[in-house]
C-alpha cells in the first residue's frame, strides 16, 4: 500500500487498517459514497471531489435528507470544475499519487472526462478503480437503474410485499451493500497489489447485489421444487415467528424457534394443554398447526401488555422484540451503552442554508481488537480541503488564488 506522507491525514488515523491509502472518491448519492465511507472508517484518507454546486445530495429533501449526513463523514472536499481542463489536471495529479480511484456515475461518463480506468491505470498502473453501476456488464449495463428498480426486477419486492403488492425494502438496501462489495473488492485488490505491485479495475452492481439478497429463495426453489411465496404468506421455517397485537393495541414480535423454546414459551405462561398436544410435538408439527396455533396464541396473549411480554421472553431466554421506529433508535440502552453511536457534526437539512446540528451516527456494524470504528471528522463543507489538497499536490499559493478566481474551484472560507 502506497504509505507516502499525507500531510491531510488526522493523526488519529494513523492506527487505522487502511492508514496511508489514498482514495479519490467520484460518487453521489448512496452507493458509491458508501464505498468511500468504509474505506474512510477503515483510516483511508477519502478525497470527495464535487462539482463547484456540490454534490445534489446535500440538498435533497424527504426521504434522501439524511444521505449526505450518513454517507459522507471521514472524508475530504475538494470543489473542482473537472470540465476544465485546468480542474482535469487537478485530479490527474491527485489521481497519480493514489491508491484508490471510486466511481459511480452512468457508463462512459468518466472516459469521456478523461478519467476512466484505462487513461488513470496508465498514468498509474498501481491504482484500484472501483466502479459501482446497476449491472456488470451484459445485456442490462445501459438501463438507468436505481435501488428500486432493481428491487422490483430482481425478486425483492415481490418477497417484501404482500402478495399481488410488490413493496420496495425499507432502506436503500441495495445503494448499501453494494458499496459495502465494493469495497470489499478494494480490500481484496489492495491485497493482491501486495503481491503482483499492479492495480487493477473492481466493479460492483445494484442488480447482482439484489440477485444475491434473493439467492436464497431461488435455492428454495431449486431444492423443492416450490416456488418462494412473498414474506407476509410465506410458508415459515418456525411455528411461533410473528408479530402480536397485544393490550392497548400495541405490537411486539414473538418467536420459540425450536422445540427447547417451546417447552420454555408453555412451561412460562403455564399452557400446559399446548404443551400435552400430540399435534404439536415438534417444530415441523407446529409449523403444520399455524393455521390453527397462531390464532390460538393470539387469543392467549392478548390479555397482556408489551412490556410484560418482553420482560417474561427476556427472562426465559426467548426471541421477542419490540416494533421501533428508526428515530427511537438514538435512544437505545445497548447502542448507548456499547458506542454504536457516536457523535457527529452534520448538515440540519436539504435546504443549502448551511446550518449544522449536533447529534449522533451509527458506526460500522463491526470491531477491530474490540474498538469501535468512531468518526475522526463530520461530512466536509463543500470544498473544505481545497487548498490544502492543491498545496499538497504541489500548487503554489499564487497558483492556488488565479485558480479560485477563474472558478476552477471553490473553497470555504
């Protein structure tokens, strides 16, 4: 890995996996952002270039409010019009010196800028590009794909909605994980670099991502011949696996997947004639009673609240969970209490008027020798690194000031 001085670098980062990479992130919106974001959590040094408006998602509104805020911390701004030839140059420096080079707008965008793989591997043939498009390439690469369009094209609607209403997730599952392979495929690159000294290009998709979400039901229906039905009529694995309406109309999910769980759920709650059944003997008999049981353990559990319910599975060792919302999830004792959020300096909304808030975001859902991956810095105002980025590629501060006043790039402050 390219361990050269990085004067940009936070000295905190130093301990970091992926200390000393340098990554030139092209991306907006989710997924390749997302890439950037676990490269820049690992400790690489993510340059974020924007056009001189800044990327849209800064200002997007509703659902896309929090893009920006989640997708975008640990990493650098650099504001450049690369349609110039003078900003083209810009990046071809930094590109030169980096070790990481993400993607993800439209097919061809990128060559015609004089920035694609094959110009950027001869300027410097130990680079990793990493391109995040909807489809590998085939007969699908020129489709416009979005998460939810391949969501509905590739199974995952269907299995999410009920059946004859396809219903897109509720996350940008795709956008995701999608960046998280990825970035996975960086990694894999990185260390295979070590051993050959040469780059090479990584590509990750939306649509085979969503085909490897639903891969599994597809094996279902390789192995029994039946097709998968949507998840709110499927055929379940485990007799008591569902939501209950419970006292004072709220709702809490309750599970005993095996037989140890149900003995433990009717020895609990004294259901000592469901227990004596020779219908329900095992998993699989129970599984054949839904029809029947589940309604039967709706009328039982009605009586009481949530509370007592979770309290009662909490002791016995049971699965239960309550239906949150993801705004309750700020004040969650386990994330609380384990640093799963950390606090975070972010953009208030989509409305460009430059207000910040204080709060806190999720951290990568993993740890190295028992540390959390925290936040070394908030997502960047817009062109927050130009100058010393363009310093640190060998700019004068002459040079530096005719390139702001040509609007070539932009700079805070």
């Amino acid at each position: 890995m390219n361990t050269s001085d990085r004067t940009s670098m936070p000295a905190d980062a130093a301990a970091l996996p992926l200390a000393g990479v340098r990554v030139i992130e092209f991306t907006h919106m989710v997924m390749g952002p997302t890439c950037g974001m676990i490269l820049a959590d690992l400790g690489a040094e993510v340059i974020k270039v924007e056009p001189l408006a800044g990327d849209n998602t800064r200002r997007l509104l509703g659902s896309g409010a929090g893009f920006f805020s989640m997708f975008n911390r640990n990493k650098l701004s650099l504001a450049v019009d690369v349609k110039d030839a003078r900003g083209r140059e810009i990046v071809l420096r930094l590109a030169g010196g980096a070790d990481v080079f993400s993607e993800n707008f439209k097919g061809g965008v990128m060559d015609k800028l004089g920035l694609g793989y094959p110009a950027l591997s001869k300027l410097n043939p130990r680079l990793i590009y990493v391109s995040h498009k909807g489809f590998l390439p085939g007969p699908y690469d020129r489709r416009t794909a979005l998460d939810e369009v391949v969501q509905m094209m590739g199974g995952l609607a269907y299995m999410t909605g009920p059946q004859g209403r396809p219903l897109r997730a509720g996350t940008s599952v795709n956008d995701i994980m999608g960046g998280m392979f990825g970035a996975i495929g960086v990694l894999a690159a990185l260390r295979q670099r070590e051993t050959t000294g040469a780059g090479q290009a990584v590509q990750s998709a939306l649509f085979e991502n969503n085909v490897f979400l639903v891969a599994q039901h597809m094996m279902q229906f390789a192995v029994t011949g039946q097709a998968a039905a949507p998840m709110p009529s499927r055929l379940s694995a485990w007799a008591v696996y569902d939501v209950f309406t419970v006292r004072d109309d709220q709702q809490v999910f309750l599970a005993a997947v095996s037989d140890t769980q149900w003995s433990l759920l009717c020895t609990e709650f004294a259901f000592a004639d469901l227990q004596a059944d020779p219908r329900l003997g095992t998993n699989n008999d129970r599984v054949r009673a839904r029809e029947w049981l589940i309604p039967d353990l709706r009328a039982r559990f009605a009586a009481y609240g949530a509370d007592e319910l979770m309290n009662r599975f909490e002791r016995v060792g049971l699965p239960y969970a309550p239906i949150t919302r993801p705004e309750e999830l700020f004040d969650d004792p386990h994330l609380l209490a384990t640093g799963g959020l950390a606090p975070i300096t972010v953009p208030a909304d989509g409305s460009g008027a430059g207000r910040v808030i204080e709060t806190r975001t999720a951290l990568l859902p993993l740890t190295l020798a028992g540390e959390r991956l925290g936040v070394r810095r908030g997502p960047p105002a817009l062109g927050a690194d130009t100058r010393s980025l363009l310093r640190d590629a060998g700019y004068r501060d002459d040079e530096i000031g005719a390139l702001l006043t040509a609007g070539v790039v932009a700079s805070e402050g």
